[in-house]
C-alpha cells in the first residue's frame, strides 16, 4: 500500500518546538535538554504521519517521545500535529533514524524504542537496507535501559519471521512477547495509520515486544 497525499499544513502553525534534524544534535546529547526535564524517553523509528506520537504523548504525560523519520514532509507534518495539540513531551526529527542512534543516542537513555511497519524492502539484493539490521539491533541493546523494551510491528509475516530469528541470535534481548490484538473504539483508536489501513483490508498485522534483561 502505498502513502497517500498529506493534507495541507496551516502555514500559521510555528512547528520551531517541534521539528528537529539529526544534525542538529550536539555530541554528546543529553536527552533532558529537549525537554527540560528528566523523564522515560521512547523513540520511535519511522514515524510516518505522526499518530502514535500524537496519541502516547497524550495518554502518556510522564513520558517523553522522540520520532525519528527520513521523509522531511512526513516529519514537518508529524510535528504540525504536535503544534496543533501543544504538545510539551513529543518532538518530531527528520533525518536517518539510524545514524541518530549510531551517533546522538547515549547508552542506556531510553525507555522503550518502537518500530512500526518499516519498509519490508521485497527484493533479496534489498534486504540489507531494511531497519532491523544487526547493526541497528546492537545500537537498540546499548541505548535501552535495563527492562527497556523493544516494539516491533509488521504486516509481512517474513520479515517478522526473520527479525525474530536475528534478535534471538544476535542480541540478550528477552522474548518475543505476545501482543494481543484489541478492538479499535473509534477510527484513529489504532497505533499507527498503516495499522489502521492493514486491518481495514482484513490484512494481518504481527506484533511482538522484547525486553532488555
């Protein structure tokens, strides 16, 4: 399924609070510095059009959220969103997710990192560029904190399939653990928008969480 066209942002939103650039962060980062304050950070890779941000920022006050996306219109919109709702405890960053956890990222910062729905990257010479690499893992084990925990979604079971395979043998991470589907309560009651579409469709959406021992 392809992306469809993002709806116009109000040129009189001021997203300076909101959007960031991975080269915009200092070496070495501390991650209170965002947000003035000291409190859990998750990261989410890939953020797409912003509603899992949205909606854990709101729901999830004592927590801080960072999203991470390659697409600049995808990031610039994802942090209209936060402007619209004035959000204090989520930013949206635009550049390679991977080299913010390669470079910025501190050991042992983050609560939780979530990855949803990436690129699955179908053809074999591709399948290099997916995100759940072994290098990405290792960067995932050393920023988490002890208990910190690892979400991963996908709608195609061999990726999912294959990315378990890589975790368990390529980093201490605990799991894979179940995570049941839930009804949604209203049209946005979902974690992503790619979510909402794939079980729109009837499609099936795998989900697994690990932890960090």
């Amino acid at each position: 399924m392809g992306r469809r066209a993002l709806p116009k942002i109000d040129p009189a939103l001021d997203l300076s609070a909101y959007l960031l650039s991975v080269e915009g962060f200092p070496t070495p980062w501390d991650p209170r510095e965002l947000f003035g304050r000291e409190a859990p950070l998750e990261v989410e890779v890939g953020s797409g059009k912003g509603l899992f941000l949205q909606t854990a920022s709101t729901h999830q006050p004592d927590r801080n959220f960072l999203g991470v996306e390659v697409s600049y219109k995808y990031a610039r919109f994802t942090a209209a969103r936060l402007a619209k709702q004035r959000a204090t405890n989520a930013m949206s960053v635009h550049g390679d997710g991977l080299r913010l956890f390669r470079e910025y990222v501190p050991d042992e910062a983050l609560a939780a990192v979530h990855v949803y729905f990436p690129d699955p990257w179908w053809k074999a010479r591709h399948r290099r560029r997916r995100v759940l690499n072994e290098a990405f893992l290792t960067d995932v084990v050393r920023t988490l904190q002890p208990q910190g925990r690892l979400h991963f979604w996908t709608d195609v079971e061999e990726y999912f399939d294959s990315t378990l395979e890589l975790i368990a043998s390529h980093t201490p991470l605990r799991g894979p653990y179940d995570v049941p589907e839930r009804p949604a309560e209203h049209h946005l009651d979902y974690r992503t928008h790619f979510e909402r579409r794939t079980r729109l469709n009837d499609e099936p959406v795998y989900r697994a969480e690990f932890e960090k021992a």
